[in-house]
C-alpha cells in the first residue's frame, strides 16, 4: 500500500475509485465506513467490473 494510506468512502462510486487510483498512480486503495477500512479495491477487481 501507498504511504499515506489513500481511503475512499464506500458509498462513492467505482468511477471515483478508479479516477483516484489512476490519477495517484497506485493499484490499490482502501475503502472505509464510519472512519474503519471495510476492504481494498484494487486494479483488478476494477478490470473485472469492467468485463462484466
């Protein structure tokens, strides 16, 4: 992971999360709710999103 840890929120949408990774360079990013990371997307999980 990146340092600092770069969040987004989970109710953003997939677009935002690949504009942000994309934009900083990095293939991962966690995601938060409440301040508390609830998970990680990464580059793949968005190629996926993108086939289906």
């Amino acid at each position: 992971m990146s340092s600092p840890l770069i969040t987004i929120s989970h109710d953003n949408p997939i677009s935002v999360a690949a504009e942000m990774m994309s934009s900083k360079k990095i293939r991962k990013l966690a995601v938060t709710e409440d301040n508390k990371i609830i998970g990680i997307i990464t580059s793949t999980d968005l190629v996926n999103h993108l086939v289906k």
